[in-house]
C-alpha cells in the first residue's frame, strides 16, 4: 500500500476517534485526552491511538484504562463512519512526545535566564 493511502486511514481514523472520545464516551475516568497520531498496520488489523490527557499521572492512568474498556465501543464507530474493509483493533498508548517538548522548552526557558 502506498503511504499516502495509510496516512489518510490513520488521519480519517484520528478524526473519527476524537469526535467519539469527546462526544460519546461517559466514563468518568476519561477527561480531557487528545488523539495525537494513529498507527495503523498495513493489514488494517490492529491500530495504536496516541493520545495525550491533561492531568497528573494517576489521571494518566486511569484515562487509558477507561479507554481500553470503551475500545469495543470505538472500534463500532468506526465501523460506522469508515468504509474499511477491517476494523482495526484498538491499542491506547501515552503519547510521551508532548511531555519531552515540553521538559525541553523548560530548559530552552533555563538557559536563557542564564
């Protein structure tokens, strides 16, 4: 499959993932979490969602484990909203590259006060 063809699965599937988490999901666990990226495997089996939250590790953790229980319930409505011919399997990763540009800034920040 050419790589434009997978960017636009894993950009469609971040688009349709966002809307869901922040529209249908009622678990209180999950607050405020951004979809990042998408990988999904050339086979369209299986997907890893990035995704940020904002809050303390323990908010953290607990977001990503209310969106591994409500993984079934995505992976339907993207079976909806998509026309694949696989719904992919839904894997929910911290996407820590938010947290190291933000450290880097701070030490950009102390350098320059130096």
């Amino acid at each position: 499959m050419p790589g434009g063809r997978m960017r636009r699965v894993n950009e469609a599937l971040r688009e349709v993932l966002s809307a869901h988490i922040a529209a249908d999901l009622k678990d209180p666990r999950i607050g405020f979490v951004t979809v990042t990226a998408v990988d999904t495997s050339p086979d369209l089996r299986h997907a890893r969602v990035y995704v940020s939250v904002l809050g303390s590790p323990a908010e953290r953790d607990a977001a990503l484990e209310g969106l591994r229980s409500s993984a079934g319930f995505l992976q339907g409505r993207l079976g909806e909203g998509l026309r694949l011919k696989r719904t992919p399997t839904l894997e929910f990763r911290y996407d820590e590259s938010i947290d190291r540009g933000m450290r880097i800034a701070e030490l950009l920040d102390e350098g320059e006060e130096r």
